[in-house]
C-alpha cells in the first residue's frame, strides 16, 4: 500500500490517495475493519487501462500455526548447529 496526500490535521480538511496492490487487498478490508468504515473507492479512468476487481477474499493470506513456524525454522537451521537458539551475547 502507498499513500499519497495528506489528511486532515488541526481542523482543516484533507484528502489522501492510497493505492493498494490486488494482493494487498486483504490488508486494506482489515483496516476498514478495524475503523468500522467501508473507505470509498475512486474507479480507475477508462484510459488508463482495465483496473483489478476489488475482491480481498482471493489474496487472503492463510493463518499459520506453531507447526509452519517449526517446519520453517528447522529448514532454515543450518547443519551443525545445536538444536537450541544461541545465546547472541557472548560470554567473557
């Protein structure tokens, strides 16, 4: 996502563009979520080509659980290496 403008500060007015990626459509419906506000949407002019369909549920990232964290970090262990994190402070 990238905003672009300013928004209103200090009583005045203001506007602001935000552009969301079709994979970060997701992302965006969680924020109107959390304000309890559907955020309206400008069409895309016609000239500049045919825009993507809002539709945050087909980039909905899966959840993932305790068992993805530990298959990815025994993946990522390099061969040698103790099977308990390491102490980043040396001791001295």
């Amino acid at each position: 996502m990238h905003r672009i403008g300013r928004t209103a500060r200090a009583g005045d007015e203001g506007m602001s563009i935000t552009l969301v990626a079709p994979e970060e459509q997701y992302r965006f419906k969680q924020i109107e979520d959390f304000l309890e506000k559907e955020i309206y949407k400008i069409p895309i002019p016609e000239e500049l080509g045919v825009a993507p369909e809002y539709n945050p549920a087909a980039y909905r990232r899966k959840k993932r659980t305790a068992g993805d964290r530990m298959k990815k970090n025994f993946r990522n262990r390099r061969s040698g290496d103790s099977k308990r994190p390491r102490n980043r402070r040396q001791n001295k």
